[in-house]
C-alpha cells in the first residue's frame, strides 16, 4: 500500500472535505476522488458516506484512521532513525591491504572519507593473501585490498572488482627497451627479470610466471624479491625489469615504465568482504571508493 495514499486518506479524514483536502495535497479533487475509490476497492471495504454536501466516516474508516496514523508515525521515525544512523553514528572498519606499497595509492582516498565521513573510524593494516582471508574470515578484518584473486581465496567471502588496471614494465632509464613506446610480454623473453618470490608473495610471483607462460615467452628470473620497493630499488641499478599494475606507479620514482599491450596484461583490484559482516559501514566504503577510483584516473577500466 502507498504511503502517500495512507497520507491523502488521513488529511480527508480529517478535513472531512473533498475541496479543502485536495487543495491541502495539491491535487484535484477528481484525482483525490479517485485514489480513495482505489483504496477502499484495495481494502474491499468503504471507508466514507458521501452525499452532495458532506463526507462521513464510515464506522470501519474509524477504524483504519486509527492504524493509518501509527502507521505513519512509525514510518516517519523509521526515516528518522535511518537519517540519525547514516549522519552522525560511530561506526569502525579494520581494512587490510596487500603489500606497504598500496599505502601511497590509498592515502589519499582515506583521508577524504575520513573527512567526509567522520563519524566511521578506519583501522589500516598491511599483510599477505591468506592472513587477510583468514582474518576476514575470523571478524578481524572487514575488508581487504587484493589482487590476482584465486576464486579458492573467496569461499564464503563477497568481491567487489573496483578497477582493471593495466601493466607495465619498469626499468633503468638506460635500460635497452627504455625508449619503447610499448611492448609486448614476448619483447621481454631472455631479459634479466626482477619476480617476486614464491615465499614473500606467492600470488603474485605466480601472476607473473603464468603470464610469461600465456605469452609464450622466456621468463629469465635473476632476482627475486619480497615487495615492490625493493624491485625498485634493483631497477634502479640496473639489475632487471619488472612488472608492476599502472595503479602502483606513484611507488617507483623516477624510473622508466613502459606500457604492455599484451590483452590479458592487466590485474583486477578488488575489495573482499566476509559475506555474513553486519557492519553497516562496508557498502559506504566500498561505494565511495569505487566512485573515488574512476574521478582519479578516469582512463583505468572499471569492472565489467
């Protein structure tokens, strides 16, 4: 049943007067005419006694006036509630991200939501794959920053794909591909390449290892690292190229990036979430950050 139909009936009932409620509602007095017959053909009952000079209740409109207004009471302290709730409530998210380097690339998001949202306190916390699943999984977490997301990884957990970004490939300013406009991953084959090792980072050494294989080329690994800056610090000196997500790029400094153009050379960043988290705070965040991704660099493709 229509609230606004609850509410036109209430102002008849009391004006007892077709004109008067009409004019009340800024409506026409056929319309309003017209809505009550709904009601009442709805109820299967009649509410009013018309004749041509006045409007009664009936004994059964009595009634419903009486629930009609508890209804409305109890619906305009429900938006009540619902506008104290979203506005000036506390609330408290524990985030976790993988890897120190994802921290540049959401400063800046944090601090706006925390400004335009003050009243939700946000927890940041660094750690692999597996221990932010188990703590989402244990009601430690709330949500999580991943990529390469392996559907094993999210049983009994939801996902929410924010961005695809693409990747590139970083290296020494001098390096021999440095001055390429792009490059294919089969243009790496047999260079000296910077992975990440199984151990510090299993997804991700495993992300690039399939990739090379998909590409059809040579992965010569001469290196293998824990996190990014300390792929940076190698590329620096010259010692390989590695692959890195366009989001990440505020994490490498003044070295060379070369985009690949390769189609499946993009990673997916996603927020996940333990399905059964009452926190009523996760889909504000998960919508602010999502609208904050694309106003940032409108070029990175959203989800599909």
């Amino acid at each position: 049943m229509d609230i606004n139909r609850l509410n036109e009936f209430i102002t008849l009932a009391t004006l007892l007067n077709y004109s008067k409620a009409a004019n009340q509602l800024y409506l026409t007095q056929p319309a309003l005419s017209r809505h009550i017959h709904d009601l009442e053909q709805t109820l299967g009952t009649q509410l009013f006694i018309r004749d041509t000079h006045n409007v009664h209740l009936t004994s059964v409109g009595e009634i419903f006036l009486k629930e009609a207004q508890e209804i409305i009471q109890r619906y305009n302290h429900a938006l009540d509630l619902i506008k104290e709730v979203s506005s000036t409530s506390t609330g408290e998210l524990k985030i976790g991200f993988l890897g120190t380097a994802s921290q540049s690339f959401l400063s800046d998001f944090v601090m706006g939501f925390t400004a335009s949202h003050p009243q939700i306190k946000l927890s940041m916390t660094s750690d692999a794959l597996d221990i932010l699943v188990k703590q989402l999984n244990d009601g430690l977490t709330d949500l999580a920053f991943v990529t390469h997301v392996d559907k094993n990884y999210l049983i009994g957990l939801e996902s929410k794909t924010i961005m695809k970004s693409p990747l590139l490939a970083v290296m020494h300013p001098t390096h021999a591909l440095a001055n390429r406009d792009s490059l294919s991953i089969k243009d790496l084959s047999g260079f000296p390449m910077i992975n990440f090792s199984p151990q510090a980072n299993p997804i991700t050494s495993d992300f690039n290892k399939q990739i090379f294989k998909k590409a059809g080329a040579q992965l010569n690994i001469v290196r293998e690292i824990p996190n990014i800056e300390t792929a940076a610090f190698c590329a620096s000196i010259n010692e390989g190229v590695f692959i890195m997500p366009e989001y990440l790029l505020s994490s490498i400094g003044s070295l060379r990036t070369v985009p690949l153009t390769d189609s499946f050379a993009y990673v997916t960043l996603n927020l996940i979430w333990k399905k059964k988290n009452p926190n009523i705070s996760i889909p504000v965040f998960v919508d602010s950050f999502s609208t904050y991704i694309q106003n940032r660099n409108p070029n990175l493709a959203p989800a599909d």
